[in-house]
DNA sequence: CAAGATTCTGAAAAGGTTTGCAAACTCGAC
DNA sequence: GTCGAGTTTGCAAACCTTTTCAGAATCTTG
C-alpha cells in the first residue's frame, strides 16, 4: 500500500538508485532525469522509509529530550524552543519527563538512545559521574547545567542580577536575603554564587535561609523564614518559591512591596498574572532549547569539534513586587 | 560496534532465528535453548534495532502527541498522561505543539504519521472535515473533542457543573453569567450546552458575555462586562480566563468572593496559586491522556472494533474565589 | 572519427530483524 | 528398531533504502 521507491522509480522509467541519488544528491543526475523523478515523487506522494534509511545510514534522524518535570512551567518553554528549532532541521523530537527522579534518568537515556541520534538534557537531576558515563554513549547536550566538557548551554545570572540588585540598591535596599532551592542543583549554585558577587560589589548585605523545595510549598514554607532575618528584599530560588512567599505573605498581612519587596527567577507565565506581579530574573527559555538543538547538531555533525558552551543573557522583567525599602 | 542478534547467536550457539523466537514468543523454542538466549542478550547488552524491526513489521512502536500549546497549562498534565502510559507499553512518543496553528496540525500529523503507529490528537482547532480526512490516513484518537466515530476520550461537564451550581445556588446566587471561550472549540461548545441544561434544572439564571480569548488576557478584558450583566457569580470558558477576572477584580476593587464568586474550569496549577484561590472544575487532565493511548492501542489491535467513546467526569474544586451572594 | 576523459546510471550488496518453510530432532507406541 | 506425530531449529527471503562499483552513455580532443 505505501509507495516505495521502486513505485517512483518505475513510473520515472529509472533504477531505484537513480530515485535515491536525485532526491539526496541531485548534482549527481542529469538535469531532466532529475525532473523526471521529481514529477514521480510529486505525482505518487512519495517520502522515504526512514526506517529503512536509518538501517543504512544509521542515523534516525530523530531527537530525545528530557525534561524533570513538565507541570513545572519553566520547561515547556525550553521544549518548545526545541521543538522548533529540530523541526527546522527535519528532526522529530522524543520527549520523556523524569517526574523528577534521578534514578530514572539514566534509565531513560538508555532507552531513548536507541532511537535516536542524541539526546538534549534539560536540567538534569543525576550525578556528574552518571552524566559522564551517559555521554560515553551517546552524543548529548546539557541544558542549564555543566558538567565537564560535555557541551552545555547555561544562563549567565551576573549581568541580570547586577540589574536587580542595582534596581533594589537604588530603592533603598541594603539587606537581601536568598531562598536557596534544592542543594544538588546546579543552577542553585550559580544563582548563589552570582548573587554573591553582586551584592558583595553594590555593597549589600546577603542573607541566606534554609534550602527550599522548589515549588509554590516550598516558599510559602520559606516565607517566615525570611522576614526573621530582617531583610528588606527576597530573591527566591525561582518564581514557584518566589511566588509560593507572596501567597504567605498576603495571608499574614505583610505588604509587597511595602514591607519586603520579592524577586524571583525564571518569568514564568504565571508570574504576570498573580498580584502583584511579579519582578524576575526572566531565563531565555526557548532560546535556551533552540540553542541546545544547534549545539547538539554541530556535535553530530563533527564529533571531533563540538562547541562546549554557549552562554545566555537573562534580563531583568520590572514589575509590582519590587519598591522601595521600608524605613 | 553496536550488538546485533547475531552476535547474540554466535554467543549463545544458535541461530538468528531462534535468538528471534526466544526474545518474541517464547514457548517456541525449547526452554534450555531459551535460557542460553536469555543469558546471552543479557550478557552482551542486546536490545533488537528497532529500524530493522520496524521495516519488517511495519510498526514504530512510536506514538505521536499533538497539542495546541505546551505552554498553556493545562496541556502538560495531558502530555504527562500520555507520556507514562506509552511508556508502560513500551512505546516511545513524539511530542509536536501546534502554536494553536490550525493550519500547521494537518501537516504535522502528515509529518509524524511516517514515523508512529498513531497519534493522539489533543484538542485539535482543525474543521471536522480535517480531522476526518486525516484519519483516513493514519489511526487517530481524539482528546477533548468529539468528531463523528473517530475514537475520542472527553469529559462530561454536567456532573460537575450540578454540584458546582448546586454549590452556588446554596450560596444565594440567583443570576450567574458564563464567559465563553472561541466559537469554534468544542470543549466551549460543550460547557455552555451543560451549563445551560444545569442552570434551567436547578431555577437559577444564566447570562453569556462576548466569547473570550482563552488567556489571561481574555479574562481581564471579560471582567468590566461580567460585573455590567448583575450577575453575583461567573463561570469562566477556562482557569486562565477566570484568572484574569480575577485579576481585574482586584485591580477595581470589586470583592471576590464577596461582590462576585468566580468558578474556573480546569484545575491548572496556578489555580491554588492565586489569591483567592480559585475554586474551578478539575478536569482529570491526566486520566485524560492515559486513556487517549489505551483507545489508539486498543484501535492498533484491532481497527475493525475500536472503542469509539470514553467520558471521563470532571469535579468541583471548592476554593476561596466563591462565597455567598451579595444581598 | 577514434580514443580518452567525464558524466551519468544500474546492478548488487548491505544494514538488522522477522517469518514461512522445511529439515532435524525427540519421544512414544508398536 | 521403526514409524509417525509433534516439537524445535535453521535457512533464506523479505522489508526499503543507500552506496559502492563498474558499465554505459556522453562529451572532448586530437
């Protein structure tokens, strides 16, 4: 029933191989039998069996994507950067959420692997030590991770946290806290570090509280937390956390930004629309997944040559949690 | 490089073949022969190339996913549903989002439908006759929406809506209003139909504002309307739609619940987020997606008696966004 | 117009698996 | 010990494509 290349060849009056060289290497077949073929394949409806193709050719030219946790908004922006960007390169992608087990990863990549030609890895939960003997079989890409000199794509928090932390010096703040997320993560750690640095450089103080979940439970948890250590302005792990503050703030009647101004990371949807909006360090997300689709086509493409990093910009998105210091 | 069944052949001293049968149906090949197999694969790591499978079988062992946007709440819960299920049978899924394209999601159902045995089409925007044409070519199933005998899984709102009219008519309120979303979704097809049978059953009146952009955006610009009809509570096309009455609400100072109750549907995870917290009916998103792959494999089995239909029911999540109506 | 160089095309092999068919074996019964 | 039925196994074909290699066609040049 399905048309195969030898239906196209025959009714172009050409050998298979003809049909197979005119559609993957037309400068290798004459002008009119090029013609001749193409108005077959037009007429019949014909597309390659990419199993078939994949049996030879040993690519499948599909590819996997792993994400922790699709219900946490942040990732279905880096999916759909992926998406697009593999559907530009006639790649299909194969997603798989972890449910954010780290066991589970692994297990997944392996299984993913044979279907593919390399995997993108969203955040990453597992070890340094699993993701090295991962990379051994497989071509693979990190997203908002690094591990080695496996190639990864990251977000640069400096440069947008010098924004916010000049944003909050200018209204008045000298004391920040930070509601850590989860210790094993990487980003976490940049956060932190980054926040460091600038605080240490505008002359603020910085706080830090106990290591939160990363999620909406997690800030409201934190919040008390918070405003025991008498800062004026919070940075919280992500929008969840950051969001998850502002729910218990409002329910124990302190002001936002009136009494503590909050930021967070990340500018999901949801982040606009709860009040008052919330100010965020807002992450490149689609660019983050187009970015790693290219990284991990260069590295299929010249295995040998592959581009380690690529660094991305976050930027500062203003809004109502964020005002001046409480006298 | 890779481990072919050969290599588990020679290892296991048999042939190809038997190394085959073991692995596929097993009782046909005698049980101590059976065991060196097994030993053998295990020992070699061997996982049967799923191409040259696929080529000779003329199954993937892929599914497709199509929905309308990732980043729309309501979509993950669904992907995660479809996600786990595929992946207790052992099939792989490939994931394409729409961008609420129309026009794109033919073509990317033509696309896939090379590469998967099926493909699980969620809450497509395309005509009836698309969607019929398509499934002339490809086993589809259907999510959220109802297409002549193309199998489908959707959800019945009237169970849901009685308790939750129930709910508001024990509160007082007389006169409620329903935002609705595009005219040509069938899920606000389907809401109205239920809302209107369950209001005249229960005495209470119904008033329709303009159709809204299923957003957040959407429900802001709904807002001022709602509060002109005199209705002392609303229910709104979607959980972002009423989120962004919300929003306006408290933008005017106009009281929820207080002044006016606001009902969503869905169940997104911003809905417990938001303040109030925004009582709505849970749609079971992914329940939904699960039995979206029970109906495709059920119709890869046996095409000539697929089940045609599953209703799941949706419930009502009492927040804080309803209370007693205004005197 | 012949010879050589070049361009274009076809035959055949290869890729890893499943499966129809036939051969080989096992076992029980006579 | 032989026959037959039933079980277990191997051979070879088939799935559809790409690619190597060599042969055919075309062109160039003397």
């Amino acid at each position: 029933m399905p048309v195969t290349i030898k239906d196209v060849a025959r009714a172009a009056g050409v050998s298979a191989s003809t049909v197979s060289r005119a559609l993957a290497s037309p400068d290798l077949v004459r002008a009119d039998t090029r013609l001749r073929v193409r108005q077959a394949v037009a007429a019949l409806g014909y597309h390659p069996n990419r199993a078939a193709r994949g049996l030879i050719t040993g690519r499948t030219g599909n590819l996997g994507l792993l994400v922790p946790d699709l219900a946490n908004p942040f990732f279905p922006g880096v999916v759909k950067g992926v998406q697009a960007r593999a559907r530009e390169f006639d790649y299909a992608v194969f997603l798989a959420d972890t449910d954010e087990d780290p066991a589970a990863e692994a297990g997944l990549v392996r299984n993913l692997s044979k279907q593919v030609d390399g995997i993108v890895l969203c955040s990453p939960r597992m070890s340094e030590d699993e993701v090295r003997a991962l990379t051994g079989d497989t071509p693979i890409v990190l997203l908002n991770r690094r591990v080695g000199r496996v190639p990864s794509v990251t977000v640069n928090s400096v440069g947008g946290l010098r924004h916010a932390v000049g944003h909050l010096s200018a209204l008045g703040h000298r004391r920040v806290a930070y509601v850590p997320g989860p210790k094993a993560s990487w980003s976490n750690r940049e956060r932190l570090r980054a926040l460091r640095q600038v605080t240490a450089a505008a002359g603020v103080d910085l706080v830090e509280t106990g290591n939160a979940v990363p999620n909406f439970a997690g800030g409201v948890a934190a919040a008390d937390q918070v405003l025991a250590t008498g800062a004026t302005a919070v940075f919280g792990y992500n929008d969840l956390v950051a969001i998850g503050m502002l729910s218990r703030f409002a329910a124990r009647g302190v002001a936002v930004p009136g009494r503590i101004s909050v930021v967070g990371f990340d500018d999901i949807v949801l982040s606009e629309m709860v009040s008052p909006a919330l100010t965020t360090l807002a992450q490149p997300k689609e660019q983050t997944g187009r970015a790693g689709v290219d990284l991990l086509l260069q590295l299929l493409e010249d295995p040998a040559h592959p581009i380690r990093r690529r660094e991305l910009e976050s930027h500062l998105m203003v809004r109502d949690s964020t005002g001046p210091a409480a006298a």
